[in-house]
C-alpha cells in the first residue's frame, strides 16, 4: 500500500516538482511580491510555444514551486529579456517584455482583477537588444531599455502624474 500511495503522490505533484524549460536565449526575471504566501515570482518565457510569458511562485529558493501558469499568451518577441517589479502592501506586479515588432510592452496584475492581456507602452527597442530592467522607485515605475538608435533610455510612468514618458540616460 506505501508503494501505491507514493506513486499517486508523485503523479499528483509531478507537475509541481518538474523543472521549468526555458527556451535557450531566454532571459528570466524576478520580483518579490509583500504580503503573499509565495513572495518570489520568477518569470520566463513560455517554451511551449516560444512566445507568452509563464510565472513560478516559490516560498524560499529552496522549496518546490507552488504554481507555474502562463500570464500572457500574446506575442512575444522571440527569446525576449524581461523585467519585472512589484509595490504595495495589496502587491500589484508588472513583466516588462519585447514585441515582435521591437517595442517595449508589460503584462500588469491589479490585485481583484487578475494579469491583464498586455499593454503595448510602444517606445522603440533596438532589434537584438538583450537590456532591459525595471524598478519602483518614488511611486514611478521605471524600466531601463536599448532604444532604437542603440542609446540607453529609460521609460518611466508617475503613479501620481499617469502617462508613459521616455528619456535618453
């Protein structure tokens, strides 16, 4: 009966415990998100079909995920860099992504509404760039980009004064 029961368990948690594929070329991000039971959200490009992005939410580096579900199923650009950042004491996250069509875009979660489908911000992103950060710094989200005449830029949205801006660094 131990032996039944083992393997039942290891069928029903197999999915949890089975490493994430990250398509080569990927790069990943991660957030701490206050206030939850699983406060380190990584995410990562989906490799399923090489577009859309799929979030990990862990308790500590050492414990097995607890989730791994795509965020946004929408086009990406392929082997996109993210960037990711989260505030609030009722947490609110965005993943900031490339296009396919190299412009700079983000997938929000608003905290009783869910992820959202992604929003185009549209600022221009170098073809090929691998740059790209984000931060919460002062109630202004601000996220660090290539931008298409191969300056570093900086897109920032002000929580008091909406409306996305751009600038060269």
């Amino acid at each position: 009966m131990k032996l039944s029961l083992t393997l039942i368990l290891l069928t029903t948690f197999s999915g949890l415990l089975s490493a994430a594929t990250i398509p080569k070329g990927t790069g990943a991000a991660i957030t701490q998100v206050q206030n939850t039971a699983d406060p380190l959200r990584i995410y990562y490009q989906d490799n399923t079909s090489g577009s859309g992005i799929r979030e990990i939410s862990v308790k500590t580096p050492t414990s097995a995920p607890s989730s791994n579900g795509l965020i946004h199923g929408g086009a990406t650009r392929a082997n996109t860099p993210l960037a990711a950042l989260s505030w609030g004491a009722d947490p609110q996250v965005r993943v900031y992504f490339i296009t396919p069509s190299n412009t700079l875009s983000e997938v929000a979660y608003i905290p009783g509404k869910g992820w959202n489908s992604g929003g185009n911000i549209g600022f221009p992103v170098l073809a090929g760039s691998e740059t790209l950060y984000a931060t919460f710094l002062n109630n202004v989200l601000i996220v660090g980009y290539t931008n298409d005449g191969g300056s570093l830029s900086e897109a920032y949205y002000d929580l008091n004064n909406p409306g996305w801006k751009t600038y060269v660094v």
